[in-house]
C-alpha cells in the first residue's frame, strides 16, 4: 500500500515539475506552442515520463481490456462484438510510432548530454514497444521507421521488416541498455527521480527489468530458434520478488489518468459491462481458487432450477421466494428456444449447431456466475435476465468485477501491468520442463509462480478467502489439490500462468499463440470458429504505404478461418507461428 501511494505521489509530481518550470519561463515563451516544443529545449525527465506513462497507459488498457476479453478472463454484454465475439477490426498502430518518436528524440538528448541511465531506458523502451508492434501484428516498419523528419521515399514510405528481425532488434537493444545502467542511482544525478514512474531512478531495477524482458522473448521465439544458452544465463538476473514488479498505479486524478473501466469519470456502463467470462469462473471453480473473491462481486440473487416450486405449472418462467430466484425449467426451455434461434447460427457456423453449444441458457452456481464467451448478442439477458436492458447493462444473476476495486479510477490493486515476478517464475518453469538448467525444477518454478501470484493479489483480503467457503483457504493447500499439483505437463505451467496474468492479458495471449494453452474455446456467436492470432494492418497503413504493406501480407499464411479477409486477417499466421501448428 505504502509503495502503491508512493508511486502516485511521483507520478503526479511529474506533472506538477512540468507546470512549474514552464511557468517559470519568460514571457516571450507565451507565443511558443507546447505542444510543438522544439527537440533543440526539450528535456530529458519531460521526455522519458511521457514514453513511459504512455507506454504503460497503452499497454495496460490492453492487458486489463480489450486482451482480457479475448483470453475469456472478462466479458462485455453489451456492444460486444468485438470484445467478446472477436469480431476484430483492423488496428492502428500510430500510438505505438509516435511513442517512439517522442523516445527516439530522447535517446538522441540522453546521448548528446552523456545521460546513460537516460540512453540505457530509451533502449529498453525502443524494445519494448517495437516489441509489441512485431507481437502485435507481425512485419512492420523498423529499420527504416521514425524517419519523416528526413528527405526521401523511405521517410514517409518505409519499408516493413521481418518479425523476425525485429525480434533481434529488441534482443539487441535490451543487451546494449544493461551496461548503460551500471551503478547505482547516485551515480546519476541528472535523473529526476518523479520522471522514472516505475522505479523512481534506480538502475538496478531497470537491469532486472531488460533481463526479464529477455527471458520473455527468448521464449517467444524458443520454437523458432535455439535460445536454451541465452536463458540459462538470465538465472539470478531477472526479477526476485513481487516488488520488482513493471507496474504503474493510476493517480485517478481525472479519466487520463484513471483505471479504464472506472465509472467515476464515464457513464456507469463503462464499468456495468465488464463482468466476469465464464470461462475463468468455471476454471475457479473448480480448482477451488480463493483468488476469486479479488476478481468477482458476487451475484446479488441466485438461481434455482426447481420444477416443485410450479406444480402444474409450465409456463410461468420464475418467481422470488425468501430473496431465491427459482427458475422453471420447462418455461426456461422455451423461453431459450425463443429467444435464440441456434439452427440460424448454424448456416454460417457449422461449430454453433445446437448438438455443439458449451454453455447452458442458465447457470445456477451460488456466488459467482460469468457469462460465456461469445455466447450471443444478447448476453446482457444471460442468466434469464429480464430486467436488464443493453443501455445498462444491469443484470442481478451474473457476477461484475468486484464492484470496491474495479470501479474505482485508482487503488492499491489497480496498476498498468507490464511484466511480473509471477510470470518470471513460470517462464522458468517452461524452461526447466524443456530440461534447461535454470536454477531449480519446472516444479519449484511453478509452484513460486503460484505463490507470487497469490502474495501479490491476496496478501489483504484473507478475511474475503476466509469468508467464501467455495476455495481453499492457503497457498500451501491449494498446490496440493489434484487438479493443481504439478503434474508435467506444458498444459498446468500455462493454466496457471493465465490466472495469475489477471488484468495484464497480452502476454497470455502470447502464450497461447505459441503454445495452445490454456485451452480455449469459442461461443456459438463468435465472428469465427477460432480465436484471431493477430492484429490486421489498418487501413491507413494500406492506403499511405501500399508497395511496402502489400509485400508484408503477402508474407502472411492464409488459414480456414481467414475466410473472406484474404492475408491480411486476424486469423493468418506471421512467421512466428508459422510452421508450429500452433495454436491451431
């Protein structure tokens, strides 16, 4: 808690050294744009606060948004199409291009003033969003981008690189950024410590930070290239503990600057139409994981299938009794029958067919019930909610996010997740199951996995574990239990992992690319009968850059499920799965 409200603290004194020091300035400066500042007068802290903060606001929207909808952590009921169905648009990347404008210009201030822990975290910035960039979509401009300042076709027109070349840049930055971040923070006095929003100017965390990230894309690419070498030597290098988390709360001062899905500075849908996926619900459920109570608000009625409580009765849907909802289940039947018309999805997708559907109209569990993924449109009336309408989006028998935390635009467990020590731990264990020397057993990585995950999410809330009978009580018994303890399988490693990537869904996205894990599956109403693999080039892109976009999906492996998209689709391979049959 202490550390959460220090980290705010710093992030709003950035803003506040900002404010100061321009009006501080002469009065000529009165006619000077602030939002066309000179690269000649930028400064160093301005420009590495914003790459960082925007780096982190991006990022994080999109573990604890979009991503977390696509891995079925969360799901949307309302205007869900994209969210929850995967009926994904192509995506512009402009945001990620002009970061690395603003960083490349601080990488070229850090170098001319000999500011080395400034040119050692612009090099692990330049890596990191290059790096989403070739996650993201595949080949991109690289090697010829943030050039438009200069003369020349390539400036405005560059050409894409290969994924896999971009992959080696990143690598190659994070190595030449470790030996700029030697010493200690005193050894850098040019540093505005409120500049650096992750680790207040300490280079010994941003060493762990570019080793770590090391060990994430090595791992990317393992089923490409032999990188056993290169992550055996990362051991004793990388993150150690929970506190060397990549992670930046939100001030929550207005909605920039606030947890997305907050309702304090948006209307109150904006948080009602995020509730839980059934698919992490269920996968809780049965593992009797306590880290529901910090995902999940229970359900405000629950629901009982009972045909006593109607006797002669087959039309009346429901009624209340002693605050229970008790459902009929003939009425319930035709009332689903009615409303969703399955044999229409069928025509255009074999996989909805009644005899296929995964998931009941209903769900009758007592505390916490999530929607299915891609289950209609109409999901806002899962549950047979009649009182809920899509404007809303209120619905009684279906779990929100926990209602104290997540709607909230700031708190102790609202960060931008980046990178973490849980999914260092597991990492390792995928490294030692492939038989890699990395300092201890894929058991005992594993196992520390879990363990960080559960420090880190439930070190305040053990009253909440306590109070719920549905979970184990403790770390120690939870790892004991059949369907947790370390069995050897690839499959546990990455089930866990995806748990524990709670609101930081992109790298397990990530994984699921590479590996097929967790197993997921999709609705009856989704766009495909896949979940997409990639980001489409956006339209911009193919209309400025023609030549060079063209030849990039060109390069792209069609699949069944590209279907009426061509190359450029969600659903085609780049290189990087290329070839592995993987996820699919």
């Amino acid at each position: 808690m202490k550390n959460a409200i220090k980290t705010i603290k710093l992030i709003g004194l950035v803003w506040l050294f900002i404010i100061v020091s321009v009006s501080c300035g002469k009065f000529e400066t009165l006619n000077t744009d602030p939002n066309n500042i000179s690269p000649s007068i930028a400064n160093a802290n301005y420009l590495m606060a914003q790459v960082l903060t925007s780096t982190a606001r991006e990022y994080g929207d999109l573990g604890s948004g979009d991503m977390s909808g696509a891995m079925q952590q969360t799901a949307q009921d309302a205007w869900s199409s994209g969210y929850s169905n995967y009926s994904w648009d192509p995506k512009d990347w402009s945001g990620y291009y002009g970061r690395l404008r603003d960083n490349k210009l601080l990488l070229q201030k850090a170098t001319e003033n000999n500011f080395k822990f400034h040119q050692g975290v612009a090099l692990v910035m330049r890596a990191f969003n290059f790096g989403c960039i070739a996650d993201l979509w595949g080949d991109a401009p690289y090697s010829k981008a943030l050039n438009g300042d200069q003369v020349g076709p390539e400036s405005t027109t560059p050409v894409f690189d290969s994924q896999e070349d971009i992959y080696n840049g990143v690598i190659a930055d994070l190595k030449a950024a470790l030996p700029l971040l030697q010493g200690s923070a005193a050894d850098f006095p040019e540093v505005n410590k409120a500049s650096d929003v992750f680790y207040q100017g300490e280079p010994a965390n941003w060493r762990k930070l570019a080793n770590s990230l090391l060990l994430r894309y090595y791992l990317r690419i393992s089923d490409k290239k032999d990188v056993k070498a290169d992550v055996e030597a990362l051991v004793g290098k990388v993150f150690e503990s929970n506190n060397d988390d990549w992670a930046m709360s939100y001030p929550g001062k207005d909605g920039a600057s606030s947890y997305k899905k907050n309702s304090k500075f948006d209307i109150p849908s904006n948080y009602n139409r995020n509730k839980m996926s059934a698919t992490l619900v269920k996968t809780l459920d049965a593992l009797k994981d306590p880290r529901i109570v910090i995902m999940a608000e229970p359900i405000k009625t629950r629901t009982r299938l009972d045909a006593s409580m109607f006797p002669g009765d087959n039309t009346t849907l429901s009624k209340i009794v002693g605050g229970i909802r008790y459902i009929n289940p003939p009425a319930a039947i035709a009332a689903r029958d009615k409303q969703f018309n399955l044999a229409t999805y069928s025509v255009d997708r074999p996989w909805a067919a009644p005899a296929n559907t995964v998931w009941n109209f209903f769900d009758t569990a007592e505390v916490y019930v999530g929607i299915p993924i891609s289950y209609a449109n109409e999901t806002y009336q899962y549950n047979l909610n009649s009182v809920g309408v899509q404007a809303n989006s209120n619905n009684d028998y279906v779990s929100y996010m926990r209602r104290d935390i997540y709607n909230n635009p700031s708190g102790p467990l609202l960060k931008a997740r980046m990178a973490s020590y849980n999914e260092i731990c597991f990492d390792f264990a995928e490294a030692a199951q492939k038989g890699w020397n990395v300092g201890g057993s894929a058991e005992e990585w594993y196992n520390k996995g879990i363990k960080a995950s559960f420090d880190l999410w439930l070190s305040n809330y053990q009253n909440d574990v306590n109070n719920y009978s549905g979970c184990v009580k403790n770390y120690a018994d939870y790892i004991a239990q059949p369907l947790v303890k370390y069995d050897g399988t690839l499959q546990r490693i990455m089930e866990q992992k995806w748990i524990a990537s709670w609101q930081a869904s992109v790298e397990s996205w990530m994984d699921w690319r590479r590996t097929g894990f967790p197993h997921l599956e999709v609705g009856w109403a989704s766009f495909r009968e896949q979940l997409p693999v990639r980001f489409a080039y956006f339209n911009t892109e193919l209309q400025n850059n023609p030549e060079n976009s063209a030849a990039a999906i060109e390069k792209l492996q069609e699949t069944d499920y590209s279907t009426v998209d061509g190359k450029n689709s969600s659903w085609s391979k780049f290189w990087l799965i290329q070839g592995t049959n993987k996820p699919w």
